[in-house]
C-alpha cells in the first residue's frame, strides 16, 4: 500500500512540473501585429532575475527581440530588482540572451529582414522549472487592421450571446 502512494505521487509531482506557470503575458502584441509563427525559448537569467520572475514580477509591454552576431537578444523587458537583493541585483531593463536552435535562428534571420517583420515577446512562463520565453514573428497592423479585428471580434461575441438566450429559451420551454 504505501508503494502505491509513492508511484501516485510522484506522478502528481511529474504533472505539476509539466503544467506553465504563467509570469507575463503581452496582450497588446496580438492587438498591434498579426502572428505569423511563434517560438519557444529558454533565456538567460541571474539567480536575482529568477528569483524575482518566481514572486511573478515582470512585464513585457515595450519588449522586443533583436538578431545581434547570430545571436538573439531580448531587450527592454522589465524584470523589477529582487526585493531582498543585495550589490548582486541586476538591471531592471537589461538586454537578456535568448535560447534558440542554430537552424531556428537562420530562419528568422531570413523572416525579419522583410520589411515590417519583428520578433516580440508573446509570454514569459516557467515550464519544468525553467525560465522559458515564447516569441512571435509578427507583422504590423495598420489602424483600420485593428479596427476591422475589434469589430470582428465584437460581431463574434454578439453572435454567441445571441445563441446561448435562444437555448436558453428553448431549455426554458421545454422544462
């Protein structure tokens, strides 16, 4: 019996390691870009930088990503100083190496050399334990792009109000 609550929990422990845990989330970069590809990446941190992403302290507003010497930088993320941090802190808003595959890297060389491509921060999660970043290709919108997307968006949510009173009065009539 007791064999058999340390094979259960350790499957529950294995679970809980393999869910994200959501620190930051750019909402605003699927409003003002169309997504055309999305990447995971691992990034390189400080122990205060981890430690202060554990307390779910960061923001990704005005981030972007950069091909610099065959390498990819995030800049202008802000991970706020660790609260308990000593002479070790590190910069708020300091430019962080990413972690991509060579072949992936090649590609968006190529991708963001067109004109109007960038590579954006979409959220930044911890997943088996790690600091992970998921970045887009994206393509800027114009206005009347994020006002015809706006207006879609509201048409869908007319509609499904729309469907959800009509079964509700048919669950009503037939009750």
């Amino acid at each position: 019996m007791a064999k058999m609550k340390t094979v259960r929990s350790k499957a529950k422990a294995k679970d809980e390691k393999d869910t994200r845990k959501l620190i930051a989330q750019n909402k605003r970069a699927r409003h003002d870009y169309v997504i055309l590809d999305t990447y995971e990446c691992g990034i390189v941190l400080t122990g205060t930088e981890v430690k202060s992403l554990r307390q779910g302290r960061a923001s990704l507003v005005d981030g972007f990503a950069q091909i610099d010497g065959g390498e990819v930088w995030l800049h202008n993320v802000h991970i706020p100083e660790y609260a308990q941090g000593t002479w070790t802190n590190h910069a708020a808003r300091r430019k962080r190496k990413l972690l991509l595959h060579r072949s992936e890297i090649d590609k968006l060389v190529g991708k963001t050399q067109e004109t109007g491509h960038t590579l954006v921060p979409l959220q930044l999660y911890f997943y088996r334990g790690r600091a992970k970043v998921e970045i887009a290709l994206a393509k800027g919108k114009k206005e009347y792009d994020k006002r015809q997307t706006l207006r879609e968006k509201q048409d869908r949510r007319e509609t499904d109000r729309a469907i959800s009173a009509v079964k509700r009065r048919q669950r009503v009539a037939e009750g």
